[in-house]
C-alpha cells in the first residue's frame, strides 16, 4: 500500500495504475519533474495572473519565465525580434530541435478576484481572461522537464522555449517569425487553456486588423455648421456601409469594427474620427477580397462626407496549419495520463460560475476527447500560433482550465486562472506536452512523419508575415 501511495505521488493526479505501467522510464522522469517545480510553477503563474500586463507591456511577465528558465540551465536571448519582452530560451544542442510556445499577455479591463462570482480585483485593470498566465508557465514547465532529461543524458537533441507577446493584440508572433524563430527548429508544441481536454487537430480563423481614419473640418454645430466637414458623418456612413454589406459575404466571414474616437462634444462638427476594424474567414485566401472591399468602403464614405481618409494595417494572421500525425501523438500521451480529477470544492466553485453566467451546471469537464476529424470550416477564435504553423510542423493541445461552457475572455476564465482549477490545467499541461517531446526525441521516424505532413499541408505556398513596415509597435496607442 505505501508503495502504490508513493507511486501515486511520483506520477501525479488523474492516472490510473494501468496507464503508469504502459508509461516508459522517460514519460515517467518528464511528470516526475513537473511535479517537483509544481510548487513555483504556481507561484510564478500567480504573479504573472496578478501583474495582468496587456500587449507588448509584459515585462513584469517576461522576466519571471525568462530568469526561471535562465536559473534551470537555458541560454536565454531577451528582447528577441526588437520586442522587449519576447525571448527565446534553448537549451541542448543538435537535432532533432524542438520549441515550445508560451504567452503571457492579459486582456484590459476584466481583472477579477480568484472567487466565482464577478468582482474586480481593481476596478477597470486587466485580467487573464484567456489563461495565459497558465499558458505561458505550463509550456516552461514542458521545457524544463525535457532540459533534465537531456542532462541526464536520457534524450538528445536542443528544445527552445519560445517567449511569445502580444498574442491578444498586434500579435508578437509575426515579428518572431520574420526574424527567423522557427527557422531551424522541427516540430512546435502548443497549448491553450480550454474547457475541455483534447489534442486540437483544428484550424482557427484567418484575421486582418486595420485602423480607419477620417479627418475634415471643425465648425460651430449650430451656427455654422456649413463651414465644417464631419469625420463623425464618414465614420457613420462607413459603418453602414459595412453592415448593409454582411447579406453579401460568405457566412464564414466574421467583420467587427470598435469606434475610438467619433467626436469629442456634440457642439462642435468633429474633425477627426477613428475605429478599429476587424476581418475574419476560415482561410486567409478568403479573406483577402472581403479585406480589400471593405477598405474600398473608406474611400467611399470619405467622398460622400468630403472628407479625407486613411487606412493603416495593424497586422494580419493565418488559419492554424493543422498536423494530424502530431495530433494523434498528442493524444496518445492524454490517453496515458488519464482525465485531471477535481476535490468537492472545485466542482462547487465550477458550478457556481456556471450558476452565474447563465449556464447548466455541470461541473468541470476533464473527459479526454477521441481525436476528432478536423472540420473545413472550423468557426472559432483566431492566434498567431497560425503563423506558426506556417513556419514549422506544429502540435496543438487544449486543456481544461474552467468549467464546461464557461465564457471565454471573460471575468469567469480569470477566477479559475488564479486557483486550484487552473494550476491543474497549467501542470497537466505540463506533463502532456513533455511526454509528447520525448517520444519527438525518441523516434527520429516520428519527427520525419510531422514534418512530412506539414510539408504536404503548405505546398508551395511561400509564407509572409502580415504586417507593416518598421519595427514593432511598441507603446502604440491603436
């Protein structure tokens, strides 16, 4: 008995005794090691969860991953690609060369209290309502474990863990990639925080971002009004234009659009108005004419209010290039460790979130889910993992962090973020993705096979990153 007790603890949480005997020396040593750093683990996703630094703004983040990277044995290049809070920590050497992407921005105006019921931690302040102080730690966990197996000379090869800003705005990826981040690496593994548990074989959406600007002539509003030329009618006319246009797109296509500035009194014809517009498709390659069209519509409105107009890119992503070969490795490894196991008080915590939002409550959802079939049309969000993807063979992972049909971005995704719910999200995560880089470092073969599909996936399709000319927007207001 006190030797299936210490068994137990050795493999860690929600395994069962027949799936650690099928699990190999090596998959055993890389959750061994997650689970003896499990201690600052928390403490540094703790940190990065109250600091809720937004893009490009993370260096409280950063430097907690990148110095606890550093303390464990790995190189670390800071400031990676002009971005200062983007960075890359290797360690090894020789192939094969396998990377792990972390992020660690938060989202404005969401922050939020470790407790299931809404309540700002500060009002107004930022929050993790998409997990990546998880995220960003449960990779370096991933990477660290490797890095032991290496030194003890179990594995051979180099893994890099990949410090990755500005995920939820501007996307700090694109800027990786152009600077050759991935260029000599094998396969990338990923993850995100989830409500469920899966390798994730699909696709996200392609996005472009752009800002519209439209500038006229102030005039008094109502003594004069003839002598001014309303940014704010342009605004509004393009607005229009773009709703009236939604009855003719595809119904993949997403547009979204946030006024920043339609005029600052109503006394006054305003001389200037600005929003911020979004376009989204299943792939790029239908993006691209709802993108252009929608740009002509400035032009448009422009005229009818004689006024003068501006379009400026902020950036633009690709849709995740899926590998289902690494997919079904992944899952493997999800099969071996078995669903994470919730206490009483974290299903109750669950459930009073989902009591909350408007949702059935169910509970946690930690099943592992069969490999799906990846969908043409997947629906979704959009990351710069996509471009990722197009750089290099890529492995996606999802994994519970909050309760079942919790909404995402939200102030319910920061709670869970900063308790128990999380931690055993981020440390499984953890586990899964190491134990799928040993069989990457075990089985040459393996490698070839990711890498094949990728290959065949990309075609002769050249990658180029979309963003504008000059370096990376740093303290940009947009």
């Amino acid at each position: 008995m006190k030797h299936y007790f210490l068994l137990f603890l050795f493999v860690g949480f929600g395994m069962t005794s027949v799936a650690q005997k099928k699990m190999s020396a090596n998959k055993k040593a890389v959750v061994a090691s997650v689970n003896k750093h499990e201690a600052k683990l928390k403490e540094i996703s703790n940190a990065i969860w109250a600091n809720a630094e937004i893009a490009f703004q993370e260096t409280e983040s950063a430097k907690l991953l990148a110095d606890y990277a550093e303390s464990n044995g790995f190189t670390v290049e800071r400031g990676y690609a002009d971005i200062p809070t983007a960075f890359i920590a290797t360690y090894g050497s020789g192939d094969p060369v396998i990377s792990i992407l972390g992020e660690f921005d938060a989202l404005p105006g969401i922050s939020q209290k470790a407790q299931p019921t809404k309540s700002p931690l500060k009002e107004g302040a930022a929050g993790h309502g998409c997990g990546h102080n998880l995220f960003g730690t449960g990779s370096l966990g991933a990477a660290i474990a490797i890095k032991e197996l290496m030194e003890a000379g179990k594995i051979k090869g180099t893994v890099k863990f990949l410090g990755t800003p500005a995920e939820e705005k501007f996307f700090g990826k694109l800027w990786m990639a152009e600077a050759g981040a991935w260029d000599d690496v094998d396969v990338n593994i990923s993850w995100h925080p989830s409500a469920a548990t899966k390798a994730d074989v699909q696709s996200s959406l392609a996005l472009v971002d752009f800002i519209v600007e439209f500038e006229g002539q102030a005039a008094h509003a109502a003594s004069d009004p003839w002598n001014g030329r309303s940014a704010s009618d342009a605004l509004e006319l393009y607005t229009t234009g773009i709703n009236y246009y939604r009855e003719h797109i595809r119904p993949t296509v997403r547009i979204h659009y946030h006024i920043q500035d339609g005029g600052q009194v109503v006394n006054v014809v305003p001389d200037y108005s600005r929003l911020w517009v979004r376009v989204r498709n299943s792939d790029r390659e239908g993006m691209m004419p709802v993108y252009e069209q929608v740009k002509k519509m400035a032009e448009g409105a422009a005229i009818m209010a004689n006024v003068d107009y501006k379009v400026s890119l902020v950036s633009g992503l690709h849709e995740v290039l899926v590998n289902r070969k690494g997919g079904a490795i992944m899952q493997k490894n999800l099969e071996l460790l078995g669903p994470i196991e919730y206490t009483s008080e974290e299903t109750a915590f669950g459930k009073k979130i989902q009591e909350v939002t408007g949702k059935p409550q169910v509970g946690m959802d930690s099943a592992i889910t069969p490999l799906e079939e990846t969908k043409e049309h997947p629906g979704g969000g959009s990351t710069d993992v996509g471009d990722v993807s197009w750089n290099v063979a890529n492995i996606n992972l999802g994994v519970t962090t909050a309760p079942k049909d919790t909404p995402w971005h939200s102030w319910a995704v920061v709670a869970c973020g900063g308790m128990s719910i999380g931690h055993k999200g981020m440390l499984y995560a953890s586990k899964a993705m190491a134990m799928t880089m040993v069989d990457l470092f075990e089985n040459p073969k393996m490698v070839e096979e990711v890498k094949a599909e990728y290959k065949e996936r990309k075609g002769d399709y050249e990658y180029k990153a979309m963003i504008p000319e000059g370096p990376p927007p740093i303290g940009s207001s947009n």
